[in-house]
C-alpha cells in the first residue's frame, strides 16, 4: 500500500486568493492468500462514506484519489467461482477449529457490501466476493503500533499472539525465529510499502510458528 500528496490550485479571474486542494492518491495490490496477486479482479472499497468499485490493473494494483484519507477502510475482493466447492485459503491460515484473533482475521466472504447507489437487477450484476479485510491506511507514529498495522494489513494476524505473528512473518523470509518486531521492520517495511514481496517458498507454516 502506498500513497502520495499532489497540490492541485485553480485561481478564478479577477481573484487573488488561491484555492488548493491536497489529493492523496491510495495505491493498493491485491494478493490471494497463495501470494500471488490479482490481476483484473473485481473490488469494492469502502472509503468512510465513499463506496469504489472497480477491477484492479494489469499488475493486480487499484489506485484510488482522495481529499480525505480515513484511519481505516475495507475491501472486499475476488470473485466466487460458483464450481468451487471450497473458498482457497493458502498456506498457514488457521483451520475452522483454530483460535484466531476475533476481527483481525481474514476470511473469505460470499455475502454482499452494501451499496450507495444500489442498481436495479437488471442494469448491475451482483458480485459474491471472495475475501474482505479491513485495512489501515493512517499509520500509528509509535513504530510498534505501526508494526501491527502493517503486520494486520499483510494478513499475518491469524495466530493468537503477536510473537507467533511475527514469527510467521520471519518463516517466509528465512530469517531466525525470534518473534521480536525489531528483527523484521526492513523487511516488512520494504514488503507492506512497496507491495512487492521477493518471491518465496510456499510452505505450510500453520504447525511452525508457535
């Protein structure tokens, strides 16, 4: 996830006060739960009262502009494929009978957001999205309050500590298992603001963090 200010200034004639609007532009990649993005994939944000819906691009990003940036939003993603019989989780998400941490954990939706401006039936087929996640986009100054954003934003919140999270996190990238926050900032850093993770062994980790 990534964002950018832009002044935008108009001056009408005669006028000699300046109007200036400050955009920040939302940048967000779209990944499955196997970490590998989604290219073209339907999306509906919801940005405080705004509600966006669209496809992301050829590079699975969706670019949003806005006045107002809020702490938080939620993004429903992803189309269900009506032949599947089971929602794809990927690697090291907890079972149905494992503990996960209330709100914080990602799951795949088949219900409906609702919308502004709902369409009539005939003018606007209906999505049954595949996930929903909500996501922090104003990040706490404390960096390890900022830590667990991101830490939440990339999905590693599924276990029931935060040692086990980071220590998730620490599997995929090789690195010793220490679970402390301090050991992972470049990388997480690096992985959450460029949305470019290196590639990386697809490994059950569920059974290895704890």
């Amino acid at each position: 996830m990534n964002s950018f200010e832009a002044n935008v200034s108009r001056t009408g004639p005669g006028q000699t006060h300046l109007n200036t609007f400050v955009l920040s532009v939302l940048r967000i990649r779209l990944f499955d739960p196997f970490e590998q993005t989604m290219p073209h994939s339907p999306f509906r944000l919801m940005l405080g009262e705004r509600i966006i819906e669209g496809k992301s691009d050829d590079n699975a990003w969706i670019e949003v502009r806005t006045i107002e940036v809020p702490e938080q939003a939620t993004i429903l993603w992803g189309k269900v494929d009506e032949e599947e019989e089971e929602i794809p989780q990927g690697p090291g998400y907890p079972e149905a009978s494992d503990e996960v941490s209330g709100q914080d954990a990602q799951q795949p939706v088949n219900s409906e957001a609702p919308d502004s401006t709902p369409a009539a039936p005939q003018e606007k087929e209906s999505i049954k999205y595949l996930y929903e996640r909500e996501i922090h986009l104003v990040f706490h100054p404390e960096e390890e309050k900022a830590t667990l954003q991101r830490l939440h934003n990339l999905g590693f919140n599924v276990w029931e500590t935060l040692e086990e999270n980071v220590r998730a996190f620490q599997l995929i990238y090789k690195r010793s298992l220490t679970g402390k926050i301090e050991d992972i900032k470049s990388d997480l850093w690096c992985w959450h603001d460029d949305c470019g993770p290196d590639p990386f062994p697809r490994l059950e980790i569920k059974n290895k963090v704890k």
